[in-house]
C-alpha cells in the first residue's frame, strides 16, 4: 500500500468519470483528482449527455456526479451506469438535499451522497471509503435517511420489528450504516471490537441479499425490519 503526500493510502487505480457543470467547482474537483495518485480521471462532463457518452465509451469503476444538470438530472447518468457497467461505483456531490432527491439518487444506484460544500468535503477519503465498501453520506443527508427511514423512535431507540431476521447487534449494526458511522466508530459506539463490525456487515448483507450499506438499509425498510 502507497501512501501519497497528502496521507492518504492508495491501493489501487480508480477509473474515474466527474460530471459537474459548474466550471470552478469542476475544474476544482478535477484538480484534487489529478493530484491524487490512486486517480485516473478518465472524462470531465459538463452535461447529462457528455456523461453518458463516457460511461458508454470508457470502462470506469467510479461515477462522480452532480444531480442539476443543464440537459437532465445526474441520476439518469446513475441509471445510465447501472446498466452498462453494473459492478462500477456511483457517488453523488450535489446542493439537493430533499428526501425524494435523494431517495431517488440512492435507488438508482448511489452508494454515496456528499453535499456540494467544497470546504468540508475530503473527496479523496470519500472515494477511498466508498471503494472499500462504504458508504460516505454527509451527514445532513444521513438525517434525512434516518427521518424517512423511521429508524428512530421517538425516544431515540432503534425500532425493532418482532420478527427480525437479524440479532440484535445486527439491527444496531444497521442503525449505525444509516447514520454513515464508519467501521471504527460503530465498533467504539457499540463497544465491540473493529475486527468484528465486518463480520456483523458481511451477515447483514448476507441476510438481506444486499451489496452495499444502502441497499441493506433500504430492503430492510422493505422487509419491514425497520418501521416507517
């Protein structure tokens, strides 16, 4: 494993496609990627139509895109991916953060959903996440998952359904992948071990027949293990 300058570790090289319209935030975005060695920006896309272009014309492992787009919406871009190149990775950066914008952007396939807000945005870490099988939501948008997804009771316990196909520690597992915790911090938060929570992940996904934290999260609400 390398680790560049800016102390983020590279295992590997993601083929990368950004679709922003906005110039300076692209041309600002394309820059942490260019500078990034675990990066090979494949395609800079200024429109809907551009981004499919690409997806049709590169094999990518990730999409990078914005959701207001002058010719269409991103999550068309996301369903676009979905359908050539299924195994790729697909992460939203967008201003939009009404729960049926995102809903309709993690349904398409989104694994990932930061807020257009530069400043705190680590968009290197985010992708490295994201690549390793997480899920990096900010965390505006992990509440609007948590409000729709009615994990919460009103006394701020975990709603349990009697019938759970999952244990207990696996519904606070749950929990804790719709609120974007990362591994580290669902194993202090729980008081378990690190090496454990992607044992609990792994059953989870197993159980649900899910391949990422949000599809676990959504065919859980599904199955009705959640409680809207």
């Amino acid at each position: 494993m390398d680790v560049t300058g800016n102390g983020h570790s590279v295992e590997r090289t993601y083929r990368i496609v950004l679709t922003e319209d906005d110039e300076p935030v692209r041309n600002r975005l394309s820059s942490l990627l260019r500078g990034w060695a675990g990066s090979n920006l494949v395609a800079e896309c200024a429109s809907l139509s551009e981004s499919i272009a690409a997806i049709e014309a590169h094999p990518i492992d990730l999409l990078i895109t914005d959701l207001k787009l002058p010719d269409g919406n991103g999550i068309e871009g996301i369903r676009a991916l979905r359908a050539k190149q299924p195994d790729a990775e697909a992460m939203v950066i967008s201003v939009l953060a009404d729960e049926t914008t995102v809903l309709q952007a993690i349904e398409a396939g989104a694994t990932g959903y930061l807020l257009k807000d530069a400043d705190s945005i680590d968009l290197i870490q985010a992708i490295t996440d994201l690549m390793r099988g997480q899920s990096p939501i900010s965390s505006r948008i992990a509440r609007v998952l948590v409000r729709r997804l009615g994990l919460q009771t009103p006394n701020g316990q975990l709603a349990r359904s009697g019938k759970s196909i999952l244990t207990a520690r696996e519904m606070d597992i749950l929990w804790g992948i719709a609120k974007g915790f990362t591994n580290a911090e669902l194993a202090e938060r729980l008081g378990i071990s690190r090496q454990t929570v992607p044992v609990h992940i792994r059953n989870i996904y197993r159980k649900l027949e899910a391949s990422n934290r949000s599809e676990a999260v959504f065919e859980a609400t599904r199955l009705g293990l959640i409680r809207l």
